[in-house]
C-alpha cells in the first residue's frame, strides 16, 4: 500500500479548466472520499490517477514515483468503476482471473488468488455463475474481487455504490470500509453522497468547482467549515448574516448571539438545525418568527421559519412530548450558538 501526493495539479478539456490548482496528501492505509456536487471534478482527479483522461500538468506521485508520464497498467492502481464493467460472457471466476491472465501470471498461481479474492468478498460459492444471474450487490463485489486480485498499491472507487438500492448502499459502505480496513489498502472513493462520505472515510476532500474547498474529517468539516460552500454541503446549515460586536455576533435584524471568542471579522454565523429550539419564552435572546412549512421526515420534524433574518430551518424530534406546530403559526426560537461555526 502506497500514500499519495498530488501537487499543483491542473486539467483541462480542449480550453475548459476542470481542476484548477490541486494539492492534497493521502496517507498509506487512509480511506479518502472526494466528495463534492455533481461536475465538481471529483471523477476527472480520480481517473488522472488513475491515468485515465487528458494528461494533467502539474504531479501525481503514488508512493515516491511521479505517475503522470505512466499509462494506467504500470500505475499500480485499480479502479472500481460505477457501472462495474463486467465481461458478460464470463464466469464470475473468470472475470477476476482476466486481469492476472493479462499480467501475464502463471496459471497455477492465478487460481489460488481468484479464490482469495472471490473468499474476501463472500462470493466464492457463486464463482461459477455469469454475472447476468448476480444481484446489484453481487455483481459491485466481483468487480471489487477483480481490483483486488491485481493486488494493487492504491484502489480507486468511482461512485461503487450509486446503483445500487437505498439499503443495500448501506450494507456494502460497512462491507467496503471492513475489507479495506482488512487489507489496510489506500482507498480513494468517490461520491456526491455526503452521508456516505462521513460514514466511511478517514478525511475527505469536499470539491467545488473543480477546487478543493476543504480538506479534513467529517467531523472537522462539519463543525469547522472553512466556508459557506462546506458548511451548507455537508449537513444542513442556517447561513445568517450580521458582524461581531462586544463578544457577540449581531444579525443584520439587531438579534444578538452570544458566542464564545468570535473571530474578528466575521460576518456569517452557521446554526444548524438542532442548534435551534422552539420555545413557549419570550423575552431577551428570544427570535420571534413564522412558520412557512412543515415537512415530516420521519424521526424528525424540519420546519421552514420566516424570521427578520431570514428563512430559518428548524429540526425537532417527533417524540411523544415534542409539540408539533402547522404552517402558519407564530413560534420563537431559542438559538445555542455556543459552538456556531463563524465565517468571515
Ligand atoms: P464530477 O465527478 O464531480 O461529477 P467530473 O469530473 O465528471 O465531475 O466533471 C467535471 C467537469 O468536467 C464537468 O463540468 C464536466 O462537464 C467536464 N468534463 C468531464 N469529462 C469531460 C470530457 N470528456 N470532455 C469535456 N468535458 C468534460
């Protein structure tokens, strides 16, 4: 397994700039996610890895070694591709032997590492089947059975998961991540799927425009966004506008939050959902407002607020002591900002 580095990297199609400026590390053994909207530029930085696409300027090193210049077989690499990209003609075994067969391996070598990998991946018992007679799921794990048997130094995952249905998306993310944690193996996984990026990798690099925005884990990133494009991309976030003032930020209404050492210069505050209570209290700190809209999301209720700040969303548990509110109705908020990131 192999860490990565890419410096100062730059790709364009024909005169359309793709990635503009790239600079990241990933450690040997991480699991990376490139998360960002779609068009970001997650999937073009995954396939120049790769070696797939225009030849970016700029360097793209897998261990110590300088890919750029290297076709895809001799990168080291295996990519998962999100339509799996079976042979439809052959066996389950035979579609994870076809990449040894084209290294080249000896034929009394390459059936013990199809088992393996067919084992690694639970499919061993179908092995003699064609992948029309696999499910979604089966058919995701001999394409990774596959790039597992080249036994490559980095393994690159572009959207592995996106056809799959909702609750099988779920259980291959945990079968994903224990296999790599298994192999110990540098994983980089594509998605626009921000749920699917916090529960799996270790960091993540959140694109936007063919930029990186941020670089951290999950976790970081949601509590300390380093601007408004990461804050409202990862969860849900209230974007209120106003400046710091005598140890509290002010909206541009004149409502005053409390915040605990604010930044000089911020003029952006973000609240999220189950930062904000509904509250029977008037009074100081208090923000009156007007629901909009209800939606009912389940172990949830999210409501729409117009407040003098703007439109505020609101979350409250759908328990039996929670009160639910129809539209229309005149509720006031009680804000905890006290860990509100600031934005300037
Ligand atoms: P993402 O994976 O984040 O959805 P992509 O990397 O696929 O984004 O695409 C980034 C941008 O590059 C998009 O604006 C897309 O239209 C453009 N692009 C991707 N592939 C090509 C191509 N082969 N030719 C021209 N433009 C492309």
């Amino acid at each position: 397994t192999a860490g990565i580095r890419i410096e100062n990297l730059h790709l364009s199609f024909g005169t359309t700039k793709v990635l503009a400026g790239i600079d990241m590390e990933i450690k040997p053994g991480e699991f990376f996610a490139f998360l960002g909207p779609s068009g970001s530029g997650k999937s073009t930085l995954l396939r120049a890895i790769a070696g797939f696409g225009p030849r970016p300027k700029g360097r793209i090193l897998i261990g110590d070694r300088d890919v750029v210049d290297l076709p895809p077989w001799k990168r080291n690499v295996g990519m998962v591709f999100q339509s799996y990209a079976l042979w439809p003609h052959m066996s389950v075994r035979a579609n994870v032997a076809f990449g040894l067969e084209e290294r080249r391996m000896p034929r009394r070598e390459i059936g013990p590492k199809v088992e393996a990998a067919l084992e690694l991946v639970g499919l061993l018992d179908l092995a003699e089947r064609m992948p029309s007679q696999l499910s979604g799921g089966q058919q995701q794990r001999v394409a990774l059975a596959r790039t597992i048997a080249i036994e490559p130094q980095v393994l690159l995952l572009d959207e592995p998961l996106s056809n799959l249905d909702a609750s099988l998306r779920v259980q291959m993310r945990r079968e994903l991540l224990a296999l790599q944690r298994k192999l110990q193996l540098t994983t980089i996984f594509v998605t626009h799927d921000q749920e699917e990026a916090n529960t799996t990798s270790d960091r993540m690099a959140v694109l936007d425009g063919g930029v990186i925005q941020q670089i951290g884990t999950p976790q970081h990133l949601y509590d300390h966004p380093a601007n408004g494009f990461v804050a409202g991309f990862l969860g849900t976030a209230n974007i209120i506008e106003g400046r710091v003032q005598d140890g509290a930020f002010v909206t541009k209404s004149g409502h005053r939050l409390p915040v605990p050492a604010p930044p000089q210069g911020a003029d952006r505050i973000v609240l999220r959902p189950q930062n904000i209570a509904l509250t029977e209290e008037r009074g100081e700190g208090i923000l009156p407002g007007r629901i909009r809209h209800r939606e009912f999301l389940g172990s949830q209720i999210r409501y729409l607020i117009e407040t003098a700040d703007g439109t505020i969303i609101v979350d409250t548990q759908h328990g039996p002591d929670t009160h639910d509110h129809a539209a229309g109705s005149e509720v006031a908020l009680r804000i905890d900002c006290r860990n509100a990131p600031l934005l300037t």
